[in-house]
C-alpha cells in the first residue's frame, strides 16, 4: 500500500488514452456536447429571429440615411438606393437643418437637463424622507409617491392642457381661460410645462434608485465615521454622497433617456406653439414622408441613446466596486426629524397633490362637466362616459358606448396582450439559452441583441421598422397598415424587459435543480415540462405582465406604426385630443391609466417584488 | 458494481485558462468510499462533475466498467441522465414546487416503475433516512439537516451504483454534521454504493473514507488509505495539508535562517551520513515532546532547547508554541502541561517520527527504510 502511494505520485508515465486530442478530435467532442439537447438549437433559432427583428431594421434606417429615397430621384440625378449625403445635409447643415434637428436637439437637451435637475432635487429629499426618518406616513408615501411613474407620461400632459389650454388653440377652454384669467403661452405650452411634467413623471425614478441605495447603504459606515468624531453634515458630505454618487448619477442617465424618445408630452403641449424636440421632428418627418431625413433624425436619436445607455453601463459597472459586503449593519435606521416633522411630511404630501392627485382629479373631473371650471350641479353630467345622442359632429355617444372605444381595446389587447405573450416565452427561453448553452458566443450574442432595443428610443425604433417593413421585401409583403408590424415592432421593443427578466430567473435558479434532474434520469424535455417551466412559472407571469402594462401605456411605437384600422387606445385617445373631443380623450387615458396602474399592482402582488428591479419599463 | 476509471483527463475553461484538472488518473474501484481531499479550488468538485457528465472533458477519458462513458478521442459523452448515478449537491437542489415525497419518487417515475415498487422503495429510503414524517411538506419548511437527508434519500431511492456528494455536510452545525457523518457509513454499509465524497474538511475525510485522493491545483497529490495519507505524506503539500495544528517544517540547506533547522542539518549528517539530498524535513506536533533537562532526552532523538512562549489549551489537549532564536515550532501534548510562558524546554523528536523530503518537495522513501527500522512497515 505504501508503495502504491508513492508511484501515484505527480509524474505519470506515459499512456495511450492521455496524450493530447487533435484539434479535430476537440471539435468533434464539442459539437457532438453542443447538438445533444435542443438548448443550442434553440438559441440558434432565437438569435436569427432576433437579428431579423431588431438588427436588420436598425441596419435599414441607418442606410435609409445615407441613400436616395424615392421621390428623389429627380432632384439628385441619380437611382433608388444610390449613395447620397444629401439626406445628412439636409438635417445638420442646409438652411432648414435648424428646424430640422439643431432646434429640437437643443430642446431636448434643455428640457432633458431642467426634468433630470427637478427630479433631483425633488426626489432624493423624498428618496432620504421615506427611507431614512421618521416622517409620518413614510410607509403609504414610498408607494404613493411612485404612482406617477406608473401612469402614463402624458397623462399629466392632458391634465395640464385641461387646466392651462388657453385661446391659442381652439376647442374647449382650458379651466383658467374659463374663468377668466387667461395663462400666458410659455404656462400653457412649450419649454416649461414640458419640463415640469417629465420631471414630475420620472422623480419616482430618483427616489427608487436612490432610495434603494440609501436602504442597502451600511449604517456601520456611517457609525464609524461618528465614532471617530464626524459630525452629522460631515458624513453626510464624506461618507454618504461619495457611496450614493453612482446611484444619482445613473438615475440621472436613465432619464435623460427616457426624456430621448418621450413623445406624448412634447406632441400633446409643444405642438400648439410650434415647440419641437427630436422625437416630435422625427413624427414630423416621417408624417411629411421624408424618409431620408427622417433616417438622419432616427439615427442620431439612437446614437444619442447608446452613448447613454455605454455610460451608465459604466457607472453601473462602477458602483458594483461600491457594494459594502454584508448586510448586517443595514438596517433602516432612522433619522428623527423633530420640528421639521410636520413640514416635512407637509412636502410629500404637496408633491403627491401636485403630481397625482390634481392631475387624475382634473381628468376625472374634465370628463363629467359639460363646460369647464364650473362648479354647478347642472353642468355635472355623465354623458361623456354612457350618453346618447349628444350634439357633436362624430362620437354621438358616451365614450364607453362608442364602438370606436371597444375597437381599440379589442385591439390593444389582442395586439399587446399577443405581443407580451410571446415576448414573455422568448424571454424565458433566451434566459435559458444565454445560460445553459455550452457555446458561449451564441450566449453573449443573444444577451447583447436583445437588449439593443433598449438602447434605442421607440420611436426611433418604430421609423426603423417602417423603413423596413413599409414596403415589400424579399418573401415578405409590405406590413405597413397590418397588425403584424404592431406585434413584430412590440415583441422586439419589449425584449429587453422580457430577456431580462428570463437570464434574471434563470440565474437565480441556477443549475443545482435541473442538474439533479438529470442526475435522478431525467432528459431535457421531461426536466423543462417537469423541473424549469414549474419553478419559473411565477417569472413566466411578469415577464408577460410587465410588457403588458408598458406596451398598454406605450404611444411612441403605435403612433408611427398604427393606422386607424389598427388603432389601440393611446393612438385613439391621441386622435380624439386631435379633434378636441377633451372629455372623451380624458376619458380613455383614465381607462389606460387604470389599467396600467392595477396592471402593475398586480405584478407586484405576484412577485412579491418592488417595482425598482423592474426600473425602466 | 464496477470500478470508475479517469485516464488523463483533462478540464479547463477557455483555451488559455490555466488547467482546472490537469491529466488526472484515477481508478475508483467497487464499493470504496473514496474522498477527494484538497483545498478549495483545486479541481475537486470539477472531477466529481466530469464523472456524473455535469462536465464535459477538455482532454483524456472516463470508464466505467467495460463502458467507455467520456471521451475526447472517441468523440464519446454518456449524458449524465444515462449514466445511473446519483449525485448529492452541496446545496442540495431539492426541487422547491414538489414534496418530499414527490422529491423522492422523482427518480423512480422516470423509470417507469410499477406503483407499488415505487411507494415500496420510497418508505424504505424514508424510513432509513428518517423522513417520512416530512413526506407531504415542501423543501423550504424543513430545516438544513432534514433537506440534506431528502437530498440522500432521493438519489439513493433509484439505487445507484456509485453515489457522488458534493461538500454535503458543509453546510450543516458541527453537532448535525457529526450525525450525519455517522449516517453516512452506515449508509454505504447498508447499500453497498460506491461513494465519491468531495470535501476540504480533512477530518471529515479520515473518519469517513477508505481510500484518500488529495489534490491541489487540479492534479493527484497522493491516493492511499486515511493512515498512509497522514503516515506517509508522498509529498511536502500532502504533509502540510492534512494534520492541525499543520507539521511543522524544517528546511535544510540554508545557514543561518532558521537554527533549529541548522541543528536539525547536524543531527541527520552525524546519525545519517548516507542520507543525502534532503530539502526539509517534516515533524508532527503530536510526535514531538519536550524535557526539562537535556539529560531526559530519548536516545537517539533529535532535540533542540527552546522557550515555551504559548500554552493553548484545546480541550483534552494543549498546543505548546515554542521559540528559538529565529524559529517557532508547534507542539501537542495530552497530558496537562506543568509548565509556563517563558520556561526553556528541550524539544525531542524520535528519528521514525520524522518525514523526509527532497529539494522539490517529493517523499524520500529511501529514508523511511532507514529511519523506521524500528517500526512496522
């Protein structure tokens, strides 16, 4: 026995079976691991799909850009499809390149930055009230104050115009202009109630992100800083800020972002006064047919929107060198407020008047009341919602007895509940893919194209999809006008969430279970149908769910790509604030919002999550 | 059952990652209950999955019995869920939406079995692993120790031919981990199973296992029996590796850094001039004693004076530490020292005792012969 110790020692002789395998040998060995289960099959599968969905358009706009578009041919002296540089001249460098895009950059910018500062400002006071002290009520505002964020943007943009609408625009007066104190334009439109209402709709952002770092920072930090005898605003600044700077700063990317492609705000309350940002020129572009510049214009808001995303990438990548190990000391302890409690609470309380309240009011109000800001019983009717006969040219009915509003439903839900659904299946099945497959470029490829779209503004992303799908290509017909573009644009949008969501489960999950189903015997169908898809049943429901509430409350694709037979309810409602129908167009954003709103309580429920993991729908 | 065979194999990740497994031979033959012992990282668990099929190979192959089941050459690979054998992971992977029951009968559905063998071996395994009060629960309502029992009664309810655990008692209390070692042994009595243990727990590996496999950095240090292991470390890393408080090592052949080591030197060139060419030497602390006079010193033994500088008792035991001029060597003793920080001592280790190693750190078997006349061998 002793000697057969020593002999196994680290100097082997030489064996037949032990010396290297040919490279051919390992690739054999390799495909034969890799073909075994479907796994490989299905990611091959999926990643071609995905290309054709998210790359190919995004590749079709950018080319749109720099080629002769029809109807130019004349103009340029040269065919369909030649090279030009005409189309980026147009939009950076001709006499109407400022209306085209260096105004509405300008304006994005301006608006992006005053929302992203008000924000701040607003939502880390909230952000260190709710989770840090004792302010009353700290457990009921964490949820209220997030309600903004759950609605739909331009939302508010109809409260806003409900209140504020003066006589610049014709049809029903806004409140103020009713009694007689006409708001001046820059109240009524434009710039400032851009600003004030996209800052409003993404504090929530602040205080979850922010709010969430404050919960997890470790209040032993702070404590040995005390110790050794900081005071209080002197941890604040040296200990505090420094470790919650990532947070802030990648709350602050994140809506600048969204700011990007935000389109119902800048279309329902710039319009009146001519006021453009990129994503409203782009519509403009699109609507006035010019391909080309539309192309510019989609591309440099998607340029925009990856620089972005890369630096919060970056910062994200950077906190994670921030994270304080070990739970222990991160308990929610509390600052106590003293005299400033009543104030304090006073504040949140404001914010959430301001910002939830008075808009849904306004709106619920504004759809009973036959004329606006008068406060008599005789002018409180409900015929806007289940009326007959009412005098008005079209829309003769209450809104919940118009056909035209069932038709939408019908088709938002059948659009975006089609879409959710197989963005949720794809979702789960590219989680499993990125995570169990032995090939790991086929991983790394479908993690990074799924989440292209997220880099990628959606209207930016609805112009890619009509310049490709607008016109018949290859075996596939024109799909413009279909309500196949409307699922194909949403699945493709809605993957990131979807993807997301499926690696998160699947990692959490990890390999432990299914291992231990193939160990007892079991192969790869009978360990999905029996081991993964029971356990991530629960997952499968939110990944479906979640796109579901954004896509309801989702414009910017639908209004590029939805026409009237296919309209859904945020293009309808859109097209009865166009014909000034104001009550009746309140009226299908409250139900939108409704819907949204439980939709998302719901989620909640089921997850038994926060709504900050799921930031960014 | 048949005997488990890894010729060179061979797993790294990525082509120019250092090799997890390096060229390991292997041979596992029926019904041992082999350990593989190594700190973490060295490739331990990374063998125990290439041989359940969780891991395909880099290079080399894997037999069991006649059966080639894993192999780069061959372009073979037995998938895991053909390869009849059962695998108990460190976290234990019970399947949270089943019951224990169902968590146990898992198996046995996949193959087909009638109904009432099914429910048969399932009360059998229950009942041997003392679950069945728990049969209608789910994993999350019991506790560490329980889960662990559901996990061994799952894969021991299809029989497997060799039974692999991964770390499984290093999430348990010591109390609980005591138990189940117990457990464990009656278990492999009971079942006849060839058991493939992965720890990093040397203990846990003497007390369990019939045969040792130690490794570090993905290659086989040493296999032999718990005794041959602590007895006759093949090499310095097997030394050190197992034995606490660790052995202590002197190395020759440089003057002046350590002076035990320099009077150690002396003592081998004087009593064993034939021995050449040794790199170190090694001395258990539970080997070694100490006098109060140099007179007391056994014959023949190697001794050295020294100052106790630590009495640390361990309950039942003591470590003594002691220093010289530049060095300081550990010591165990069972019977209560009567002695105090700051006394000299002389320190005495018996020539058998001692554990002789080359410049690159292999065993020099040739001294053992020589040193261990005196003892069986």
């Amino acid at each position: 026995m002793a000697l057969l110790s020593e002999t196994t020692n680290a100097d082997t002789p030489a064996r037949g079976a032990s010396s290297a395998p040919s490279a051919w040998q390992t690739w054999r060995y390799r495909l034969k691991i890799a073909l075994r289960e479907p796994t490989t099959l299905i990611g091959v599968l999926t990643a071609v799909l995905f290309t054709y969905l998210i790359v190919v358009p995004i590749i079709s706009i950018v080319l749109d850009s720099v080629r002769v578009q029809f109807g130019h041919e004349r103009r340029l002296g040269k065919d369909v499809g030649d090279l030009t540089v005409y189309y980026l001249d147009r939009a950076f460098f001709s006499p109407v390149a400022t209306d085209l895009f260096w105004r509405p950059l300008l304006n994005t910018l301006t608006v992006a930055l005053g929302a992203i500062s008000l924000s701040l400002v607003i939502g880390t006071v909230l952000a260190w009230l709710i989770s840090r002290t004792d302010m009353f009520g700290r457990r009921w505002f964490a949820t209220a104050l997030i309600v903004p964020y759950m609605l739909p943007a331009w939302t508010f943009a109809l409260a806003w115009t409900t209140l504020f609408k003066n006589r610049t625009v014709g049809g029903q007066p806004g409140w103020f202009e009713a009694i007689g104190l006409t708001p001046p334009d820059w109240v009524a439109y434009g710039r400032f109630p851009i600003t004030i209402i996209l800052a409003l709709h993404y504090t929530p952002f602040v205080i979850l992100l922010f709010g969430s770092a404050l919960r997890r920072f470790d209040s032993q930090l702070e404590d040995s800083a005390r110790i050794l005898g900081a005071r209080r605003y002197q941890v604040a600044i040296q200990i505090i800020m420094p470790l919650m700077r990532p947070a802030l700063l990648s709350s602050m990317v994140l809506i600048f972002a969204k700011c990007l492609g935000e389109f119902g705000v800048p279309y329902v309350l710039g319009l009146p006064v001519k006021f453009e940002v990129l994503s409203t020129s782009l519509f403009r572009s699109i609507a006035s047919r010019q391909t080309g510049v539309a192309g510019v214009v989609a591309a440099s808001i998607m340029l925009i929107g990856i620089i972005t995303l890369m630096i919060d990438a970056r910062l994200v990548r950077e906190a994670r060198r921030f994270v304080t190990i070990g739970s222990k000391g991160s308990m929610n302890r509390q600052n106590r407020l003293g005299k400033l409690r009543l104030p304090a609470t006073g504040f949140a309380a404001a914010v959430f008047i301001v910002s939830v309240a008075m808009p849904l009011l306004t709106l619920v109000l504004s759809t009973v009341m036959k004329v606006p800001a008068r406060f008599t019983l005789d002018n409180f009717t409900l015929d806007y919602w289940i009326g007959t006969d009412l005098h008005t040219v079209a829309l003769q009915t209450g809104i919940l007895l118009s056909p035209d509003l069932w038709a939408a439903a019908k088709n938002t839900m059948m659009i975006v509940g089609l879409a959710s659904l197989v963005s949720g299946v794809l979702g789960l099945l590219v989680g499993y893919v990125v995570i169990r497959t032995p090939v790991r470029s086929l991983s790394i490829y479908l993690r990074q194209v799924t989440f292209l779209p997220y880099l990628v503004p959606g209207i930016a992303f609805a112009a890619a999809y009509l310049s490709l799908f607008a016109v018949p290509r290859g075996p596939m017909p024109a799909l413009y006008g279909t309500v196949t573009i409307l699922i194909l644009a949403l699945i493709a949008d809605q993957m990131p969430y979807a993807s997301r969501a499926g690696i998160s489960a699947m990692t959490q999950l990890g390999k432990d279970p299914e291992e231990a189903a193939q160990i007892a015997g079991a192969g790869w169908f009978r360990r999905m149908i029996y081991i993964v898809i029971p356990i991530q049943k629960g997952s499968l429901v939110t990944g479906v769910l979640l796109p579901f509430i954004s896509g309801i409350k989702g414009l910017s694709l639908f209004v590029i790509l939805a026409v009237p037979s296919t309209d859904v309810l945020t293009t309808f409602s859109l097209r009865l604030v166009d014909y000034h129908y104001t009550q009746a167009a309140n009226a299908v954003v409250l139900i939108i919002a409704a819907i949204a709103y439980f939709g998302t309580l719901l989620a909640q429920k089921l997850t038994r999550t926060n709504l900050a993991e799921g930031l960014g729908s | 059952m048949p005997t488990i065979n890894l010729r060179g194999a061979q797993k790294n990740y990525g082509v120019n990652a250092a090799n997890a497994v390096a060229d390991l031979d292997l041979e596992i033959r029926d019904g041992e209950f082999m350990c593989l012992l190594g700190p973490s990282g060295c490739g331990k668990t990374t063998t125990l999955r290439m041989i359940a099929g969780l891991e395909n190979l880099s290079g080399g192959e894997i037999q069991v019995g006649e059966r080639v089941v894993d192999s780069v050459q061959q372009g073979i690979f037995v998938p895991p869920e053909k390869r009849e054998m059962g695998l108990v992971f460190q976290s234990y992977a019970l399947w949270p939406h089943l019951t224990i029951e169902r968590n146990t009968d898992f198996g046995l559905r996949l193959r087909n079995l009638p109904k009432a063998e099914r429910e048969a071996r399932v009360e059998r395994v229950m009942q041997a692993l003392d679950i069945s009060k728990y049969r209608d629960r789910y994993p999350s309502q019991l506790s560490g120790g329980q889960q662990q029992r559901v996990a061994l009664a799952r894969m021991l309810a299809v029989n497997p031919g060799v039974l692999l655990l991964d770390e499984p008692l290093s999430n348990l209390d010591a109390r609980l981990r005591l138990e189940m070692r117990a457990e464990l042994k009656r278990l492999h009595n009971e079942f006849k199973t060839t058991i493939v243990f992965v720890t990093h727990d040397q203990w846990e590996a003497m007390t369990l296992a019939t045969t040792i496999a130690v490794m570090n950095e993905g290659t086989l240090q040493q296999m032999g029996t718990p005794n041959d292991i602590y007895d006759r470390p093949a090499n310095r890393f097997v030394a050190e590796f197992v034995g606490s408080p660790p052995i202590n090592i002197l190395t020759f052949g440089k003057p002046g850094i350590s002076d035990i080591a320099d009077k150690a030197e002396t003592y081998f060139s004087k009593n064993y001039p034939k021995l050449r060419g040794i790199g170190s030497i090694g001395l258990r602390p539970e080997a070694m004693g100490y006098v109060a006079k140099q007179k007391s010193v056994p014959e023949d033994s190697f001794s050295a004076e020294m100052t106790v500088t630590g009495v640390l008792p361990t309950g039942g035991s003591w470590i003594l530490e002691l220093r010289s001029k530049n060095h300081t060597l550990f010591l165990t003793t069972h019977a209560l020292p009567r002695i105090d920080s700051g006394e000299r001592v002389f320190v005495h280790a018996p020539p058998e005792a001692m554990h002789v190693f080359d410049g690159q750190g292999r065993r020099v078997s040739e001294a053992d012969t020589v040193l261990r006349k005196n003892t069986y061998n």
